[in-house]
C-alpha cells in the first residue's frame, strides 16, 4: 500500500492559519484607523485663520486657487471633507482627492465651531438638487442677494484713511471717472493727479482734460481740452448735424481751452472753484444737433464762466467686496449728479467695476451713465489692474424721445501698486 506525505505539515498549515488571521485583522485594523475620521463640513463664513490648520488648509486653497476664501480668510462656501470616499469638495465644481497633505491638515479639525453635523448623501454638492422652470430668470437676482456684503472695515483693517490722502487712486480710466491720484508723500497729502474728462461723464461726453498738484486737502489744477475726446467739431462754423446711430453728439460738455480748478477735498466733501482763463470760443463751437420733432437744437453745456462745485460723498465703505466704492451728490459745471462708483466689486468668482450717474436736467437734459467692466483675474500685480466694458448713455433724443445717445467701451488700467485706502 502507497501512502503519500502531505506536502505541508499539519503544524505549518496551522502556522498559516495563525498568520493569515492576524494578517486579515491587522488589515482590517488599519483600515478602520485610517478611516476611523468622521466626515465633516467646514461650513461658510468661517474664519480660517484662526489656528494652524486653519491656517494650513488656507494656504493650500491659495495654492490650488481654488477661489472659496473672501477677505484672506473667510470661507465663502462649506468645504465638504470626505474620509471614507477620500475627496475633499471645495465648491464650484472644485474637488480634490484626499491626499497627504490634505489628510495631514483635515485630520483632527480643530475649528469645532465650524463644523457641521456628519455628512450625509443629501449634503454631497454632486447630489442634483430639484429646479423649476424660473431658476435661469432668478439665479442671477439670487447670486446678488446672497453677496450682500455693506460695511465701513475689512476684517484685517487696522487703520483708516487719512483725509490727507484720499485723492490718491492708482487706477486711469480713458474716460471720466475718479482722476487718477499719484502719491509723492504719503500723510502729507502730496501727489499729482490727472484726469480725462470729469467724474460724471462718459466717453465722447466732454473735451474735458485736467493735471494737477495735491498738497495737504487742496488740490490746484489747470484744465484745457482735447477736441477728438468728442465726436465732431463744426470747423470754424456753425454746422447743423443730424443724429448718430451708437456715438451721439449732442447733450455733450464743452470745456474753454484754458482754466483753472481750485478744490478742498475731505473725505466726506469736496469743494471746488473753476474759473475760465481762455475760452477759445472763436475756434471751432460746437456742432448743433437739430430736434426732428421741434426743430430746436438739443442741448449741451458749453463752459465759459466761473463755477463753484461741490461732492458729498459716502467714503470707506465696502460694498459688495469693493474697498473703493461711494455714493455721491454732486454739483459740477451747474449741473447736479447723483450716482455711485464701485471698483473691484465682487459677485461669486465675478470681480467688477460698476459705475451710474443721473445728470438732472437744467443746462443739459436729463441723462444716465452706466457702465460695467470685467477686471482681469490673473495674479499678482496683473490681478484686477485692467478691465474693460460697456459704457451707455441713455437720455432725450433728436426724435424727442427717450432713448440711445452713445454706446461705446470705457476701460480703466492699474498702473501702480499704490495703497488700499482702506489699509492705510
């Protein structure tokens, strides 16, 4: 009879036994380690600066770019961290597998009172949420309710603006808009500033240029004019002109060929005297844009006498993000404006310059300016330093209406790293 031998002993089958269990169970053990982290929601509004995780979490945001933090800090959306399934969602789209680095800084949060209850399916931001019919007509109106954002400080401001230093703004715009303020001495109120048309008025609005010296809270300025800011010039005559389709040449500001704007500038008030030192009226006038309805021609305000202005203002606030942003009451030129300019503000990722003035009619007829640029995104000194958009005026027309005088684009480039006002 022929037996055959196992080809493992009964004792090394029962050594692999052993050696298998305790390989499974250790397995088991370190995988419930691993996972052993609840998954959790940083929830909006938190400050992450707080710790040092919070701190480490931010600068990987930053690094990523993944857009979620307001005011260097502050979450703008939940952050939904998952151990089991090992991503971390960031909002927007915006996902990140867990690794490492993002185990190493998630692990034992410290920032409890952020933190939302344990996750569940109905928190995923991938879960598809019901709509209705009206969401494409009301998403937008939602977006900008839900970024309301009115306050006087930033969360990291530590001084305010010097009234000295108001007046100082590193942003040119080709036409109207803020003159563009370039400091000498910051505190003492010393710079220069330049300025292409006024704060009121659009392109092809006015010839109206100025340059300046800024010294303590006064600001000399000697104003002149450039005859192509305007559409046409009537060459030494008179010359009736019939209306234009997108560029309207009448309701226009006409500025003397030489003058002279003296102004008191306090951050709440500007006060202003302008005087004409040479009119240079007998050099092409104006051209006269004919009303087809009365047969009167329209209006527009030609400069040629003395003037005292003044701007009441709303100064440092920040309106939705905009650390440079004012509503103003204006007297300029005899005219009298009302309106609101906002640089830099910021809807979601949609970072924007907003600007709307009301002329109340009296030399010229009543009018609306609006205009909206799109700022550049990139980073560094290039982030927000261009942006470009439409500008519209809307007022009486030569069909004695209500309608288009001119429709063009309006830009603003940053051309210097000069302080936030609100950081100073």
């Amino acid at each position: 009879m022929i037996t055959y031998k196992p080809f493992l002993s009964n004792s090394v089958c029962s050594n692999l036994l052993a050696y298998s269990i305790i390989l499974t169970f250790l397995f088991l053990f370190l995988n419930t380690a691993i996972s052993q982290e609840k998954d959790f929601v940083i929830e909006s509004d938190c400050n992450l600066c707080q710790d040092e995780k919070g701190r480490a979490l931010l600068e990987y945001i930053k690094a990523e770019n993944l857009k979620t933090i307001r005011d260097n800090c502050i979450t703008s959306e939940p952050i939904y961290v998952y151990f089991e399934r090992e991503f971390v969602g960031f909002g927007k789209g915006q996902q990140r597998k867990l690794n490492d680095a993002l185990r190493s800084i998630l692990s034992n949060w410290t920032i409890t009172q952020c933190v939302k209850k344990e996750t569940t399916e109905t928190d995923d931001f991938e879960t598809p949420k019901e709509t209705n019919i009206f969401d494409p007509l009301t998403y937008i109106p939602r977006r900008i309710a839900a970024n309301w954002s009115f306050r006087t400080t930033l969360t990291n401001q530590t001084r305010y603006l010097s009234s000295l230093d108001y007046y100082v703004n590193p942003y040119f715009q080709a036409f109207g808009g803020d003159p563009l303020g370039i400091p000498i001495a910051y505190g003492a109120g010393a710079g220069l500033t330049v300025g292409f048309g006024t704060p009121y008025t659009g392109p092809l609005e006015t010839d109206f240029v100025k340059g300046g010296l800024h010294l303590l809270i006064f600001d000399i300025a000697v104003t002149s004019r450039v005859k192509e800011f305007v559409l046409k010039y009537s060459s030494n005559r008179n010359v009736e002109n019939t209306r234009n389709t997108w560029i309207g040449n009448w309701n226009n500001l006409y500025t003397p060929h030489l003058g002279m704007e003296i102004a008191i500038e306090i951050p709440l008030l500007k006060v202003s005297y302008f005087s004409v030192l040479d009119s240079g009226q007998e050099y092409d006038p104006p051209v006269i844009v004919i009303n087809e309805e009365t047969g009167q021609p329209m209006k527009n305000n030609i400069v040629r006498s003395q003037y005292f202005g003044f701007e009441l203002r709303t100064p440092n606030i920040i309106f939705y993000n905009s650390t440079r942003a004012k509503f103003y009451f204006a007297k300029h030129f005899g005219e009298y404006h009302l309106g609101y300019t906002g640089r830099e503000m910021k809807i979601d990722d949609f970072i924007f310059d907003f600007r709307l003035d009301m002329t109340f009619p009296g030399k010229r007829d009543f009018q609306i300016l609006t205009e909206l640029y799109l700022a550049s995104p990139w980073t560094g000194f290039a982030n927000k330093a261009f942006g470009f958009g439409p500008s519209i005026r809307l007022g009486k027309t030569p069909s004695n209406n209500f309608g288009l005088i001119s429709a063009f684009v309006n830009a603003r480039i940053k051309i210097g790293d000069f302080f936030d006002k609100n950081l100073y």
